[in-house]
C-alpha cells in the first residue's frame, strides 16, 4: 500500500482503555503502542492466560464480518471485532498505516 506522506507518524506513548465489550459484555482492554518506522498498524489479540496471537498487519483481507461491526480475523480462532472507530480515528490523526 502507497504511504500518503514521506513523514511518517505514530503515537507518542501507550495508552490504555479498559471497559466492557460493546456486543460481547465481556471485560475488555485496548492498548495502543507506538511503532518503529514502516511498521503500519498491525493487531494482535492477548488471552488471560497470555497466549498472543498476532500482531498481523491490518487490511482488508483480515475482515471476517460486517455485520453490526468490523471484524478482523487473526486465525488460530481468534478475532477482534468493533475495530472500525479505532481505525478511523488513528486515521483521522494521521497515525500511518
């Protein structure tokens, strides 16, 4: 995928949103790190029990469902859904892909 500017652009820190899952209702944590250079956005899902999956590279080809929300698929039967505002804003601010 083209990069839109030669300056690249990440976040400064991590930052971390714990809550409830919208459609699941089970409880939930987002965290948001920044990246080295040419990384993009990639995700990655975190067990309880720590088993990771991921981080994958975000794209159009990770999306399972549409359907009341997006749903990335990471394999090993594991997903992340309602990813879209996330998305949007990161893209909004200009944070790279």
């Amino acid at each position: 995928m083209p990069k839109l500017s030669a300056r690249q652009r990440t976040l400064a820190e991590t930052i971390e949103f714990i809550g409830v899952g919208v459609h699941s209702g089970l409880p939930s944590r987002l965290s948001i790190a920044p990246a080295p250079p040419d990384s993009g956005i990639r995700v990655a899902r975190v067990y309880d029990n720590g088993r990771v999956v991921g981080p994958l590279a975000v794209g159009p080809g990770l999306v399972s469902s549409t359907t009341l929300c997006t749903t990335l698929d990471l394999g090993s039967r594991a997903a992340i859904s309602t990813t879209e505002h996330v998305l949007a804003t990161l893209s909004r601010l200009g944070v790279d892909y």
